[in-house]
C-alpha cells in the first residue's frame, strides 16, 4: 500500500509531525523538534540524523494516513486506521486495538515512499537514456558500498606503501586515537587527509577539528581541499566575530561541521575555546605536536592543556609530530598520555617498560631483516610468545613461521597500535641530495652596512627593506641568476624560494622582461586559482623554466618532476630550511636534487650557509636534530652571524664561528647516534607491514588500470547536454554550462566555475597538473551524479517499445526496480553486507514473473524509445493495467526481503564478531587496545544487527515497455 502524502501548500509545521525527505529518503521518518520565524528542524531517529530547513521551501512531504490504512508504531505493532483527528496540529489515529489512539510522534521510521508509479500515472514520463544511466549509476553504487579502497581511491595522491597502509589501518577504526610521526618529507598530512576523508566518507566522523600553529592553517585548507575535495572552514578572529555579530547567542564553533582553527585563538579567547568545547567534535587533529610540553612536576605548558582538554572530551584524536622521542623520554610519554591517559599514567612505568622491550626488538629486528635465529633469540622468543620451544624449532627455515612470529610480537608492541613512525631508512626511495654554493664578490656599495658589525637582518634579507626594487641593481646575486638560467640550468625546471613575496615580484618581473626568461609566480598574495595555474605552466614541459615562490611555496606544494632548487636566501629557521627543500627531495622525486645557495661573501649569507653546511649538514640530509642543537647554540651564534668581533681579546670572528661549528657538529653527531641506537625497527615495521601494503598498493593500481569512469561520464555528458573537448594530453575541457539548455537535474553538478572545468582521469597528471579535477568515484562530481540516482526522480520513469517477434502487438511489460534499504548510522556501512541492493521485476500483462529469463542485458538491443507525447498516451490508455501489475510486482520483490536481510545479518555478524574477537585477543596481550573500543564496536553491532530486520523496500524506477514488431 502507497502512504499517503499531504501537500506542503498551506501546511502550519508544528512540533512532533511527521515528515520524509523528498530528497533524502534513506533517512527514515523524521519528526519535528523544533520551529522558529524561518526555519524548521528535523530529527530522524533511526538514522540519528538531524536537518534543518527553510519553511517556505523545504523538500519534505508530511506523512498523512487515512482510515483504513495500515500503521506501525515504534514497537513494530501493526494497527488498522478507524478515525483521524487533529491535536494541535499534531494527527492523532484511533486504532482498535488501542484505546487512546497512535500520536503521529510515535510512528514507525522506516516509512518509505512508492514515487516512481506516481509519476509514471501522472504523465512524467523520463528519457530512456536518463533511466538506463539511473540504472548504472546504482549498479556502480552498490559496487563502490563495500569496496575494501573505499576512501583511499579519491584522493589526489600518489599509491605510496607506507601512506596507504596507516591510512587503512587508522581510517577503519571507530574513534581512531593515533600519533603520526614520520619523519619529514614522507607525508604525515597525507595520511591524516587520507584518514579524515574515509572517516568522513564513511560516516565514522562528522564533525572535525584541526588545531594548528597560526602560519599552518592555510597550508591546511588548501591541503585538504585540493588532494581530497574536504572544504574545512578557517576559523579566526575575524570570522568568528563576524558569526557573533550577526547572532550573539550562536555557538560560533556549531555553524560548519569541518574546521580549522589556530591555537593562540582558543588560547587568547575564553570564550571561544569554551564554545569549541560545547560544540564537541567527533575527531581532533593536531599538528606540529611537540610544542605540547608536558614536565611531571610542572605540568603542561598552555597548549598541551588545551589539547588535553579538547582530548578528554573527544572520541577521536590525530597527534602529528616529525620528531616523536627527539626532545626525550618524558616528552614522548606527554604526547601518549594525551591519547590515553589511564593507559600512560606513570612516567617511571612507562620508561621501565620501554627498557623491558628492547629484547622484543632485537628478536624482531631479526626476523625483519630475514636472518636466521641464534638459539637464545629462539629461547627468548618461546617466553615472549609463552609458547612451547618444540613449536620454534624449525623457525629459521619455515618461512609461515617467521610470519607468524613477526605478526604476534607486533601485536604484543607497547606502542605499535597508537604510534605510527616511518623513517626514510625504512621506507627506502630517496635519491639524496647536494649543494652547489655560489659564493659573489661583496659590492662596493654595501662595504660599510654589511661588511661589519652589520644588522643581522639587513644582511640577511635587505632587498626586504626596498619594496620598490631599488636593490636589484646593486645585488650580485641577480646578473648570477640571470647567468645560471641562461647557461647550467637552461634545460632545467627550476624551482626558487626566497622569504617575501616582494622580492619574488622583483625577480619575475626582470627575469621575464629583461632576460626573457618563462617564469611563473607564486605567492600568498595570489587566489587559489591563480596558484593552481601557475603551478601548472610551471608543470607543463612547453611552459615556464622557473617558478619564484614566496616562504608561501615551501608549505604545502610538492614539485617532484623538478630537481634543481635555488634558495636565494636563508631562513633563520632550520625547520623552514628543510620545509623548502623539502618541496622536492621527497616520496615520488625520480633524481638526486641539486641545491644552489648564492651568497654575498663576508657578509651574515655566507656564514648561515657555513653554519647549515658545517654543523647541522642540512644540506646534504634530513637533520632531525637540526633545531634543538641550534636552539642550544643560538645566543652564541647570533652575534658571530652578524660578524661582530669581540672587543675584549680581539678574537677573530671566522675563527670563533669556525670552532662554534665544530663543537655544534660533535653534538649533532652524537644525538644522531643516540636516535639511531634508539631506533625501534619493530614499531616501524608495524607502520608499514609490506605484505599488507603491497596489496593495498596493488589493488589501488587494478583499480586505476581498469577505469571505466571515462566511458560512463562520455555518456552522462552525452545525455546531459554538457559540452566537452578532449585535450591533446588527454585532459578533457567541460565549456561553460548554460542553465537556459540543460535540465534542473544537472543544475546542481559541481561543473566548475564560469569558465568550466578542466578534468583528468589520470592520477599522474593529476598529481602533475593541481588545475584539473582529479576525477574519481569519490569526487564532488561523481558523489553528486550517485545522488541523482538515489535521492532524485532523474530517470525514474520511461516508456518505450520492445521489438519482438515472440509477443502479441501492443502487450505491455513492467520492469520495475526496488532499492532494498536499510535505516540505520552511515558507520555500520550496511549497503556493503547486503548481497542485493536493487531488486528487478520484469512482469508481463498477464501477471507472469519473467524476471529470471530475461535480464536488461537481453531486451537492450531491442528497445526503441518512444517521445513523450506517445508514452503519455500509452500509459493514459493502460494505466489500470500498470498500476495492477506494479503492485504485484511489488510483492513479488518484497518477498526476497527476509532472505536478503538473513543473508546480510549473518555476513554483517561474522564480520563484526570477527573483528571484536580480535581486538579483545589484542587486550590480553597489548594494554594499548581500549575498553571503550571494544564497547562501541558491541554496540554498533547490535545495532546493525537490529536495523538489518527491518529492510526497507523503496520503490526506485519503471519502465513500461510496448511490444511492437520488428
């Protein structure tokens, strides 16, 4: 039976009526909860969703039975409708077997909507080629529920191992609670964007915080929108006050799901870190974590509380930090117990227990590195297992063993389930790098301001202090520039930094004017769009041979098809240093990089550069512990930086520098070996296990070599009347949409800007060319085209003849399709367990099943379509006989729903069970694996286990085919 549906003209919204969602129907019946002067708020319990819509235009249709119609309550009773009555604008339905009636509120919420046939009697009849897209569009949908990529396929990023892997494993969990902390240049906010993006996917996150150092949070909102299409919202001050003038009762924190804010606003505004908090959010991010300082007797510096306490309140936690154990034992274990604080409550039991591991280690260092076992490793190995001896006897030549061995000290790790590191020893694929020093003759006209005694800053950075370009014509560095383009480098793609974006105008503009060089520009004070398109001249082969980039462009932007850098000057920062070399000496370069640093000879460049080179070696390696040795040196060095000599012994400052150099070398030395001694191969194997990360690997190349999205969107262009052009590098080009020529369907496509869009399918290019659209299954476009299928009437309804000599001239058939839905939180993902997501009848006029013995694929070539004017006619002329025929079909369908639903609970439990079984075996060996983890994972499966026994069956498309002669 079809439920009723009253119109919304005239209709006064009051608390506790009942509504669907026109446009959301997998939602399940909502219910009013609240209404104001413009809008109305709507609560849909079973799929614990909440929306809210304008008054005047919201898609609902209020659910109205009549007398005679069947209704369920929230307990699943069933009851016949005897009278309908009004109680404040609330229905009231009198039952038999209740005595004082069914309010509306208590409704059953899996009511669904049979819309297709009434369209189809009503004349809105839909193009043939609409309903057969509509029918592929759910076919790759239900394909895609399950996917074991889901999540990781969308994303603008290369099919790196080690990403892919922590992606995966931290993505997949319920509340992830994790430390990210590879070392630089291997891509910790890669795999936080690619875990925030599956758990947002998959609706195991829907609301998220990333807390970040004020400089970072650009680089974070560019990040993230132009690898993984995630618009996060930037929150500062300016924003914020703008909310609160508007409304000064708004929680400012509640009006954008996605958010990145700085931490010096929360710090700095109570009252916005006390919104933050009562907002509360489902997952929090936090970046550059080793500035939360935690000391056992002071406490916590400002921000490490700040983050503790959003941690406390939090399900969800993401720590990233390039150096994990580099500022000590008791700094490490200050970052864990923000993660968990009843498991690392103890400084001292934490330190005694990380002694306690090192013979895990060594045992499994071992096994790592495929060597045989000494027979005391074995012996150590049969108590760290507490297994018996005769079970590892054969263990160096039995390689299952090994494996299992390998996999079972992993599992006992204290960290490894929380701590995710990666080195670039262990990930291998780097090319290295080298510096090439340009040392220039100090001009006669900076002899008194620099040569002696000069300002520090004015050495370093003096064209700073001329904006106009006044500097050019003096500085040595740019007739070298000019030289070098010309010469060594005239083949190359060069890439330079330099700290202000005036200095980079400067540059360009005498490069391309005077030299004639093609040079591309980037810096903070262009649009997003207009730095897309200069990294793509950059990019393409025939386009600039330079791109000048402000401090801007060592944050955020990878050029690894490039490998010649010029720093044309010197942060004062080593972190920044390596943050610009950084762009190209990374996961993805092909060649060794070549860093060019020109310097002005006895002046404050060249000894920085001497003082990098000689004592940090950051030219030539990653330097983990570049910033705290010069952090320990740094009121000494400053004064010999700027070339001051010592008034008391007359002590020659090259020499004072020189010594300063060495002593800072024999502690660098030292602290890289105590990292090296300390270095735990166990925990980094446990964040990239090879055998898992090649398949995901793997099975992410299948899925790019077997890509049939470039045929489906040729035809959904095709059908949709949107111009495109194929490019000759095989990009296409979308022309400018004109909303006067295409459907109200297609309206709302993300199809570009007014200029159109420029796509790829391609992820090498993609990566290559940040202008185009990386076009995936997981992209705004495709998601928006699914929910054509599933949340619109496009293509619901057609008609059309079917040539055939076996039936009677003028014999009508129904193909009718029913979505099978289940109403329930988008975490528990239950698409994916149900073996049938669209149920097909085929039914002739007589009544009879044909589903079994023709299929779609059969009657295809026989179709011909029929204009409208036609289908109109038909279904006017046989309208009794369809809407009979529907309704049997209809049960027809709903008669496969029990074993469908038994079918995906026992999938859906053993799956679950699976996993909780597992995780609880972990907590007997690794304290690491919390009971509220397990609590929730029980939880859910009862709940998914509830929902699957109430499927719902939505009525989804028809056709009505006419049997014609050939």
């Amino acid at each position: 039976m079809t439920t009723p549906i009253a119109s919304l003209h005239n209709t006064e919204f009051a608390v506790g009526q009942r509504y669907l969602s026109d446009t959301e129907s997998e939602l399940g019946l909502g219910v009013v909860i609240d209404v104001d002067d413009r809008c109305v708020h709507i609560l849909f319990p079973q799929s614990e969703e909440t929306r809210v819509y304008a008054k005047n235009s919201a898609p609902l249709s209020r659910v109205v039975f009549k007398v005679g119609d069947s209704i369920s309550d929230q307990q699943g009773n069933d009851y016949t409708v005897t009278a309908v009555d009004e109680v404040m604008g609330v229905l009231k339905y009198s039952v038999a077997e209740h005595e004082r009636g069914i309010m509306e509120t208590r409704l059953a919420a899996n009511i669904t909507l049979a819309k297709p046939l009434e369209r189809l009697l009503a004349g809105r009849v839909e193009r043939g080629d609409w309903y057969e897209l509509r029918q592929d569009i759910l076919r790759m949908q239900s394909a895609l529920a399950g996917h074991p990529l889901k999540g990781l396929m969308g994303a603008r990023v290369d099919i790196i191992e080690h990403q892919l892997y922590i992606a995966h494993e931290v993505g997949k969990r319920i509340a992830p609670r994790v430390l990210l902390a590879d070392e630089v240049g291997l891509g910790k906010t890669i795999e936080a964007g690619l875990i925030m993006h599956q758990q947002l996917l998959t609706g195991k996150a829907e609301r998220v915080l990333i807390l970040v150092p004020d400089s970072l949070q650009y680089q974070w909102m560019v990040e993230l929108r132009r690898r993984f299409n995630l618009n996060f919202a930037l929150f500062d001050l300016v924003r914020t006050a703008a909310i609160k003038e508007h409304d000064p009762e708004q929680n400012v924190f509640l009006t954008e799901q996605c958010i990145i804010a700085g931490m010096d606003l929360l710090l700095d505004h109570h009252d916005l870190y006390e919104q933050a908090i009562e907002a509360g959010f489902d997952l929090l991010v936090v970046d550059e974590a080793h500035h939360l300082h935690w000391d056992q007797e002071m406490g916590g510096n400002e921000k490490y509380d700040l983050v503790a306490n959003f941690a406390e309140e939090t399900p969800g936690v993401m720590l990233l930090t390039a150096t994990p154990e580099q500022l000590g034992a008791q700094s490490h274990f200050a970052r864990l117990r923000l993660l968990d604080a009843d498991r690392f409550d103890d400084l001292d039991e934490f330190i005694a227990s990380q002694d306690a591991f090192a013979e895990t280690a060594a045992v499994a260092t071992v096994l790592i590195e495929d060597k045989p076992l000494s027979t005391g490793q074995i012996t150590a190995l049969t108590h760290l297992l507490d297994i018996d001896a005769d079970e590892l006897a054969a263990i160096n030549e039995d390689d299952k063993l090994r494996t299992y061995a390998l996999n079972e000290l992993l599992d006992r790790h204290g960290t490894g389930r929380i701590l995710f590191r990666n080195t670039r020893e262990s990930v291998k694929g780097f090319y290295g790098r080298r510096s090439l020093p340009h040392p220039l003759p100090l001009p006669e006209a900076w002899q008194d301001s620099y040569q002696t005694n000069g300002k520090l800053r004015e050495q370093l950075w003096g064209e700073e202090n001329q904006p106009d370009g006044g500097w050019l014509e003096d500085d040595p560095r740019v007739p070298w520039l000019i030289d070098i383009l010309k010469g060594e480098l005239k083949h190359e793609k060069v890439l330079l930094i330099a700290r202000s974006g005036a200095t980079v105008e400067s540059l360009e503009a005498v490069l391309r004017l005077h030299a004639g060089i093609k040079t591309a520009i980037f810096t903070e004070q262009m649009a997003l769009l207009e730095r897309d398109q200069a990294a793509a001249f950059f990019a393409d082969r025939e386009g600039a041979q330079i791109l000048l980039c402000s401090e801007i462009g060592s944050e955020g932007r990878n050029f690894q098809f490039a490998n010649q850098l010029i720093l044309w000057d010197l942060p004062a920062n080593p972190d920044v240093l390596e943050q610009r070399i950084g762009r190209l000496d990374r996961i993805g370069q092909t060649k060794k990089i070549t860093l060019h640093v020109p310097y002005v000879q006895d002046t404050a460049q060249e000894r920085l550069y001497q003082w990098y080179d000689g004592a940090l070696n950051m030219f030539n390696q990653i330097s983990p512990t570049a910033q705290s040795v010069q952090e320990q040196y740094i009121q000494t060095l400053k004064p010999l930086l700027e070339g001051e000599r010592s008034a008391d012994d007359g002590a020659d400052n090259h020499a004072r520098l020189q010594e300063l150099i060495l002593e800072a070398k024999q502690l660098r030395l030292a602290l890289e070996e105590q990292l090296q001694a300390g270095r735990d191969r166990l925990l980094e194997y446990n964040s990239c296990r090879p055998r898992v990360a090649g398949r995901i690997a793997n099975a992410m190349h299948d899925f790019d070599k077997n890509n049939l999205l470039p045929q489906f969107i040729e035809r959904f262009f095709a059908s949709a009347n949107i111009d495109y052009s194929v490019q000759r590098d095989g990009s296409w080009v979308i022309s400018p949409v004109d909303s006067t020529e295409i459907s109200e369907y297609i309206e709302g496509l993300p199809l570009g800007e007014e200029n159109g869009m420029t796509l790829t399918f391609e992820r090498k290019q993609a990566l290559q060319r940040e202008d185009m659209d990386f076009i995936t299954h997981e992209h705004p476009l495709m998601r928006a085209i699914y929910e054509l299928a599933s949340n619109s009437t496009f293509g619901n309804t057609t008609v059309a003849m079917l040539k055939s000599n076996a039936m009677p001239q003028g014999m009508v058939m129904l193909e009718v399709n029913f979505r099978v839905e289940v109403i329930a939180p988008k975490v528990l993902n239950l698409p994916a367990t149900l073996s049938t997501q669209m149920i097909r009848v085929f039914i002739s006029e007589q009544g009879s099943d044909l589903s079994a013995r023709i299929s779609s694929e059969m009657i295809m070539p026989h179709i011909e379509r029929l204009d409208k004017n036609r289908a109109r006619q038909v279904v006017k002329a046989r309208s009794g006989v369809i809407e009979q025929r529907y309704y049997e079909a209809e049960e027809i369908a709903r008669a496969q729903l029990d074993e469908i639903g038994q079918q995906a609970n026992e999938r859906f439990s053993q799956q679950w069970s699976r996993e909780i079984r597992r995780l609880k075996h972990l907590q007997t060996i690794n304290p690491n694996v919390r009971p509220e983890e397990v609590e929730r994972l029980e939880q859910l499966k009862a709940q998914g286990e509830q929902a699957l026994c109430n499927l719902s069956l939505v009525p989804d498309s028809i056709r009505v085919l006419v049997s014609v002669k050939p």
